[in-house]
C-alpha cells in the first residue's frame, strides 16, 4: 500500500512541476516584450517631454506616469 502512495505522489509532483514549467515559459514569452516595448516607450517619452525614465519605470508604471502627464498638460 505504501507503495501505491509513493507512486501516486511522485505522480501529483510531476504534474506540478510540469504546471509550474509551462508557467514559466508563458511568463517569460509574456514578459521580456513587455520589457523591450517599455524601453522603447520610455525612450520616446524622455524625448518628448525632457525627462529620465528608465525601462523599468515604464515597465512598472507606464500608465501612472502618462496619467501624472496628462494631469500636468490640464493644469498648465
């Protein structure tokens, strides 16, 4: 009987790590154009309005900062 339980865990733990491996390489497909397409983002940004936003800012934040953007531009 207690083999039956090791086979049926080794099982279970497969399959997690077989989910957990897809998991992986969707997050990584998903994330690293998401990475390059804020760099490029926050290049054309800095151009346009003079500032210093890294990658990782847009990345993170794009939608905070073009918001903080548009709320300048209305109060000005």
């Amino acid at each position: 009987m207690n083999e039956y339980l090791n086979e049926d865990l080794k099982d279970v733990l497969g399959f997690f790590c077989v989910l957990l491996f897809i998991a992986c390489v969707v997050m990584i497909l998903v994330t690293v154009p998401e990475y390059y397409s804020s760099c490029r983002e926050s290049k054309i940004f800095n151009e346009r309005y003079e500032t210093e936003y890294t990658c990782g800012d847009f990345f993170w934040a794009s939608s905070q900062i073009n918001q903080q953007t548009q709320t300048i531009k209305l109060e000005q």
